[in-house]
C-alpha cells in the first residue's frame, strides 16, 4: 500500500521517505528470507515468487533516487514542522521495537513448537 501511494505522488519529496522505509523493509525481508531458507516454501509456486519479489524490489526502489538528481529543481517549502508530541510518539515506539528485537525471549516466549 505504502508503495502505490508512493507511486501516486506528483512530488519527490514527499515520495523520498516513503521509498526509504520500503528499501529497509524490502531487504530485510530479504535477509530474513535468505537466513531461514530452510523453512520457505521452495516447492510451491508462491515460494518462488515471494523470493522473486524481495531480490527484485530492492534495486527497483534504488532506481528512482538517481532520477532526481537528472532532472534537478528542488524541494518544496516546509508547510508545517513535526509537531513535538509525534516526535515524543515515534521515538517511543522507536525503543519499543529496538527493544523486541534485541531482547525477544524477554518479551514474547518462544513459539510451542520450538520447545525441545
């Protein structure tokens, strides 16, 4: 969804962001995918395609951040900064998330079928 409202969008500033969060996600997708190879689902067709999409989509969000700098012009005026109170929001969540990643077993225990 974050890709088509991106595509959508007249400005490239206001794609910019966008296509980084989808850079980070893509290629960790990737990563997770190449790391547990072994649980994927190679014998099935959607298997195949799930790992077509994550190699490619990575180099096809690259693409567009050297458009720009053909093209030239400049970034539109700011309209309003990020309100203080977003920022408290995001950080929070921010440390959050660091803080699942890093410390998982503290935070959510270890799946049934994991268990010896």
């Amino acid at each position: 969804m974050l890709a088509l409202l991106a595509a959508s969008e007249t400005v490239w500033a206001h794609t910019r962001a966008s296509l980084g969060v989808l850079l980070v996600f893509s290629t960790g997708a990737l990563a997770a995918t190449l790391l547990h190879r072994d649980r994927s689902h190679r014998d099935r067709f959607f298997g195949w395609v799930w790992l077509a999409v994550y190699i490619l989509l990575p180099p096809a969000i690259l693409v567009p951040f050297g458009l720009p700098t053909r093209i030239g012009g400049g970034d539109p005026p700011r309209v309003a900064p990020m309100a203080p109170g977003v920022r408290v929001v995001i950080g929070v969540q921010a440390a959050l998330l660091l803080g699942v990643a890093w410390v998982p077993d503290s935070v959510a225990p270890r799946h049934a079928a994991a268990r010896p």
